[in-house]
C-alpha cells in the first residue's frame, strides 16, 4: 500500500544517485560537462525523464497513477534541491534520509502557507 511510500521513494532515488555519484565527484564531473558543452543537456533531461517515469511506474504499483506521480514529484523536487546544494555529498542512508527531511519541509512549507 502506500504506507511508507515517500520513504521508500526516497531510498530508491538515493541507492540511485548513490550508485551513479560518489563523493560528489561524478556530480562536479557532470556540472562542467555540460557547462563545457551544453549540448548534451537535453540528453541529460531525457535521461531524467525515462529514470522518472520508471520510478512513477514502480510507485504505480502501490498506489493510483496520480497519486504515484505526485509522490514521485515530491522526491524529484528533492532531489533537485539536492543538486543545487554545496558538493560535499553525504553518505547514502544521510541522502536518503536528507531527502525525506527535504520533502516533509515541503510539505510543512505547503501546510504553512494555507494558514
């Protein structure tokens, strides 16, 4: 069921980035990458995108199809601040669970906001 699914998003995209960026090296890597030729970007948000529906798919499984894309956007937003963030990268289980910190500020920033 959906109980924990955020959570477990979370885990998965972190085992994820954990296994494609490690010390924050690959991320440095990526950023002058594309900076040095901004060509490949629209491969990189493809990439994203293929990742992401995947992921959506796999939340589908536990939930409706709106509600597995929204989840997934909860942790995609995450993960973009997370990208945005200095490059001292955490150790995975600090990422993921930076992650599920970042997503409940969300939503703490989304409940604040109809007050």
């Amino acid at each position: 069921g959906e109980r924990g699914l955020v959570r477990d998003l979370c885990t998965l995209v972190g085992d994820i980035m954990d296994s494609t960026a490690r010390a924050g090296a690959d991320r440095q890597a990526i950023r002058e990458l594309l900076a040095d030729q901004p060509e490949l970007a629209p491969d990189v948000i493809k990439l994203a995108a293929l990742l992401r529906r995947d992921i959506v798919a796999l939340a589908e499984q536990r939930t409706s199809p709106e509600r597995a894309q929204l989840a997934v956007t909860l942790v995609m937003s995450a993960v973009d601040c997370a990208l945005h963030r200095p490059l001292e990268a955490p150790e995975q289980a600090e990422f993921t669970g930076w992650l599920f910190d970042a997503v409940m500020t969300m939503q703490a920033i989304a409940r604040e906001s109809l007050d």
